[in-house]
C-alpha cells in the first residue's frame, strides 16, 4: 500500500478532491505493463505502471488518448496523470466496467472509428512520438506519405530486425519492397487522418452502452492503416467493417495496401517477440513484390 502513496497524493492533486487508498487489487495487464486499481469510498482508478524509465510511454499514449478525446463523439479511456516513482512509472486512467460489444455496439464502432479518421492534419505524421508496444515509433512530420511510410515505419522496423538478428532474405526483401513503395501507393493520395495506431481486438471494448477505445498508438496517417489491423488478427465483425465503409467508403486498391499497412505489424511482433513472424512477414513482402511484377 506504502509505494502506492505518491500516486494517490498525484490523483489529489489531478482531481482537486483527497483520494485515500482503501484497496490495491492487481489485475491482467496487457503482456507490455503491469495493471493495478486503486479504490477509496467513492471511486477507482485504473493505474498501467511499468519501469522507472517508462514515464516517455506513458506521457506518450496521454498525450495520444487526449488528441483521441478531443474527438466530440469518439468514446476514449481518458488519462487522468502520469509519472514516475523510484520503483516505476505510470499512468492513471478512469476505472471502466468493460464488456464485449453487441452488434448495436459494433455497428457504432463502424461509424466512431470513421468519425476518428474524419479529424486530419496538414502533415502525416505527429507532434510527438511513441510507441507501438515498447518499440519506439517515430511520427516525425511529413508532407508526402509514401515517404513517411517508407522511412518511418517500414524500413525504421527492417533495421531494428536486422539489429535484432534478423538479415538475409527478409532484409532483401524489405529493401527492395521500400524503393517501390511510391510505385505500389502511385495514384493514392489520402488525407492525413486521426489513426488509433494499434486497433487490434484487444485495444476497443464496449462500457455501458457504448464502445470504447484505448491503448493507442496515435498519429495522423492513411485511415486504411487502422482499417487494415482491423482484419489482421480478427476480433472484428462483418457488422463493424460494413458500418465503416457506409460511413467512409474505401478506395480501390485497398486489399493490396493492408497487406503493406500490416507488414509494419508483423515486422514489429518479429521484432518484439521472436522469429514466429518470421516466415509471415516474408510472405506478405514476396506478396507485395508480386503485385509489382518483380
């Protein structure tokens, strides 16, 4: 109870009200950070916490759940406070009874997530930068969106595998796949949207009656790129993709780019947790090179 002292005095100060802890109850994290609620008489709070040295990840996706939140109809776990400890980081989240969504549920998620994408920016890209998983992603500006992701996201991914171990043929692959990259999104010119950054299954639930988003990866970037994590580990219903092309219909050439869009996933799931992925990220770029002719 003793270490959790400094954040309770840190919710007190955030919320302006006196937040004594009653009870600390570990709970699942997401395999990245640990998860702990902290409960007095009135409320909870639900508090991710990790290394010392982790307080740049959690500022981080703060930030991002914020830029997310200034989205009127987008329902986001909103961050409270963040901070360090000497024995660890965190961030303070508002304690959520999450639940499975309902078809209604999915159907408003369709139509939230276009809403999202509807937010743009001037540049691809972001302010800050962060992380997908705990591997640093960097969302340094850029006008031309073939360039950005070429550069910051699939070839940042080839050189932290070929730092990890991981050269030869994925590396051949990659480098050639990368030149092409203007080639293969040629007559593509979508505008810089509010992505989520790391929509998979587990990071949107439903809260009361409506769904809900969290743990991000923000930048601004092709709405495609959410769209297509969407269907690279499933979790997502027929219903909740048919909502969101009513709502923001996609453009041709679609099925080629979520192959690119998802090889930035794969390459940091090899990355991050070893070489399963090997294989699959290999086959997604001959893939790829193939719709090329090379």
């Amino acid at each position: 109870m003793e270490e959790w002292h400094s954040v309770a005095q840190h919710i007190s100060q955030a919320t302006d009200q006196p937040f004594v802890v009653q009870t600390v109850r570990a709970v699942r994290g997401s395999g990245v950070n640990d998860a702990t609620i902290l409960t007095a008489k009135d409320r909870s709070y639900f508090i991710k916490h990790n290394e010392p040295d982790r307080l740049d990840m959690f500022r981080a996706e703060g930030w991002g759940l914020q830029e997310i939140a200034r989205v009127p109809t987008v329902q986001v776990a909103r961050p409270l406070c963040w901070g360090a400890t000497d024995q660890f980081s965190y961030l303070v989240l508002d304690y959520l009874e999450l639940h499975p969504r309902s078809k209604a549920q999915d159907i408003e998620l369709g139509h939230m997530l276009a809403t999202l994408h509807g937010r743009h920016s001037s540049d691809f890209g972001w302010d800050h930068d962060n992380t997908i998983g705990t591997t640093p992603q960097v969302n340094t500006p850029h006008a031309d969106w073939a360039t950005f992701w070429r550069d910051r996201r699939l070839l940042f991914q080839l050189d932290l595998a070929a730092r990890n171990g991981y050269q030869g043929r994925i590396q051949d692959l990659g480098h050639r796949l990368a030149e092409l990259i203007p080639q293969l999104l040629a007559g593509h010119s979508p505008t810089p949207s509010l992505l989520h950054g790391d929509l998979w299954a587990g990071n949107c639930a439903a809260c009361g009656d409506h769904p809900i988003l969290f743990d991000p990866a923000v930048y601004y970037g092709d709405r495609e790129a959410d769209l297509a994590m969407t269907e690279l580990f499933g979790g997502f219903s027929p219903t909740f993709h048919a909502a969101y092309r009513e709502a923001a219909p996609l453009g041709v050439g679609y099925s080629v780019r979520k192959t690119l869009y998802n090889l930035y996933h794969v390459l940091n799931h090899l990355n991050l947790m070893g070489g399963s992925y090997l294989g699959q990220a290999e086959r997604m770029t001959m893939s790829l090179l193939a719709e090329l002719g090379t």
